[in-house]
C-alpha cells in the first residue's frame, strides 16, 4: 500500500466514527456558549469559528450566546471605572451598563460574527434585546442572607424565540449577546451567559446546550483529584451544586435548568481544547461532562455516550 493511502485511511475512519453521530444530531438545535479562553485566545477564537459552521454544515441548527466579562472588564479600565463583584456577579452601575452593551454587542459579537463569515454569509448577530428574544428582571446580589442592590443586573423572565427559529429556518447562525431590557422599568440589563444560555437552550427545545470553560469537566472531588465525571443526572448533579467552586456554580446550574426543561443534554467542555466541540459530538469517547435528565423524564432522543455498534 503507498504511503499515501496509509495516510488517508486514519482520515476515513475518523469520519465513519463521526457517521452515527451526524445522523443522530441531522436537524437538532444545538446552544453552545462562549467563553472563557476560547473567548480571548486568537488560535481557540479561530478553531471555534470552524466548528461551529461544520455543525451547519452537517445539518445541526447551532446557536452560540456569549458574555464578555475579560473584554468589559479592559474597557472599564480604560474609562477609568472600577470592576466590582459582589458574589460573584458584575456590580453593574448605568454607567458600566452602558460599557457592557457596547462591548458585547459592538466588539464581541461582531468580531464573532467576523469570523464566522469568513466561512461564508452565515452569522446574524443579535443581542436578547431584539425582537423581545429575552426579557429580563433586576437580579440581586445575596450576601450573609440579604438581598444587596448591584444595579443592573438581570434575571431571564421570558424568552421569545421567534427571530432565533426564523434564521435558524434561513439556515442562518444566530449569535447571541447576553443583555435583556426588562418589561417592568424598560431598562436594559446585564445578564449571565450561563443562565442566559440555558434559558434559550430550554426555550427552544434544543437538543443540547454546551458551555465552553477553563476547565476539563466537573471534577469528582477537586482539588483532591483531577478526575473529570464523564456522565451524571440532574438528580447527582443537584447534590453536587452546594460543593463545587463559585466559578462552576452557573454553569452547572444552567445545565440543571436546561435538562429538567426539555433538553436531552447539557455538556460541559474545555475551550481550551481546540475543536473541542467537534471532540465532544463527533467521537465515542467524547471530552467533558454530560448531564442527562432522571430516567423518567428523559427525551426519547436522548442517547448514551457511546453508540450501539
């Protein structure tokens, strides 16, 4: 056999491996969020990008919502405003606000979409803002028990998924920035990417919802061991949720939210793998932390980790 066959075969069974996986995923809706050093590392930004239009390509409906807390933070400070956090959230004056929505909506997100579209005219940019696509409720801060005002932080209420599904049906890739404008005072709010991200996910019956971090997985007993858990249920995963790292709380908590809500997975994965999106659906080993609903409310779509042979 010529070495040239012998380096095209290592190619064809990586695409017969990946075979099952498109068929089961052909037509889903699939919510990842952006972060972490994904989000600021040009080589992860770029990798990103290429994943997320092979999904469209393979006839998987992605949606990505971000934040931005590296890129608001730097500019915050080069306005000369403090970055305060009161646990663990952004405390948010209009001011600050008004820094939030230009960066995410206005260097963010079209830098995204930038790199999208060098793939070709699919990413559409949107912030919840439009078309009504999250509404949002002030959030506060709990500290030793009370309730502490941190300005205008917001809590998802509604989601309108109308704009999503009508570029998503276009064959569009909707990119999605984390502000909501509240139906009670009309001001625009802050809201977390995790929780915001989860909302959609459920709100739009996907699939899965994917939240890229710094990490490699929830770890079984941090920092005891660097075992990731491959797999667990809502159940597991809610007695897990008062131990784990303040960091790691809403991403876990969106991925609770989003399967007791109607989607048959949430996962957890290391941005800092490159391709790391692919790895996770595409393969039988997969990367990170799958979370499944109980047994008995779990989608009939939903599958093990590894297909049946």
């Amino acid at each position: 056999m010529s070495a040239r066959k012998h380096t095209a075969l290592p190619k064809a069974r990586i695409l017969i491996e990946a075979l099952p996986w498109l068929t089961r995923h052909h037509g889903k809706t699939i919510v990842i969020k952006f972060g972490g050093n994904a989000m600021v590392d040009d080589q992860l930004k770029a990798a990103f990008a290429q994943d997320v239009v092979f999904l469209r390509h393979a006839g998987l409906r992605p949606v990505v919502v971000h934040g931005g807390g590296p890129q608001i933070s730097a500019q915050l400070d080069r306005l000369g405003l403090e970055s305060e956090f009161k646990a663990g959230l952004r405390v948010t004056t209009p001011e600050a606000m008004d820094v939030v929505r230009m960066v995410l909506a206005g260097q963010v997100q079209r830098e995204l979409v930038g790199l999208l579209n060098q793939h070709g005219a699919l990413a559409v940019g949107l912030t919840g803002e439009d078309g009504h696509t999250m509404t949002a409720t002030q959030r506060f801060a709990e500290i030793d028990g009370e309730q502490v005002d941190i300005g205008r932080v917001g809590e998802v209420t509604d989601i309108d998924t109308g704009v999503i599904r009508t570029l998503l049906d276009d064959g569009r890739i909707p990119v999605v920035s984390s502000i909501a404008r509240s139906a009670d005072d009309g001001h625009v709010y802050n809201v977390n990417a995790d929780t915001a991200a989860a909302a959609l996910a459920a709100a739009l019956g996907a699939e899965t919802l994917m939240v890229l971090t710094d990490v490699e997985g929830l770890y079984a007993d941090w920092p005891h061991s660097d075992e990731v858990v491959s797999q667990l249920t809502a159940d597991e995963l809610e007695k897990l949720l008062p131990e784990l790292s303040s960091g790691m709380v809403p991403k876990m908590e969106g991925c609770l939210y989003a399967v007791r809500n109607g989607v048959a997975t949430a996962r957890v994965i290391d941005g800092r793998v490159p391709h790391s999106i692919l790895l996770e659906i595409f393969t039988d080993e997969g990367i990170g932390t799958m979370v499944l609903p109980e047994p008995a409310t779990r989608p009939q779509t939903t599958q093990p980790k590894e297909p049946e042979q």
